[in-house]
C-alpha cells in the first residue's frame, strides 16, 4: 500500500489533505475551479 502524505491544498484554499509521494495537493474543488493553474 502506498504510503501518504499529509499536506496542504496548493490550490489556495488551505485545506489539509493526503496525497501521495510524488502528488501535488490540490482538492478536487481548487482543481476545478482552476484547471490551467494547477497541472497534474
């Protein structure tokens, strides 16, 4: 199992959230509201 990473939301609304080692964290909401800023 992969291990994860607790870390905070880069897409600027601060949340906390786990993402794995290599995964930029960014909820799912900060994801759509801006799409072309935030690359996978």
């Amino acid at each position: 199992m992969a291990t994860l990473y607790g870390k905070t939301c880069q897409g600027g609304c601060g949340r906390r959230m786990l993402v794995g080692k290599g995964d930029r964290p960014v909820c799912p909401a900060c994801l759509a509201a801006a799409p072309e800023e935030v690359e996978a």
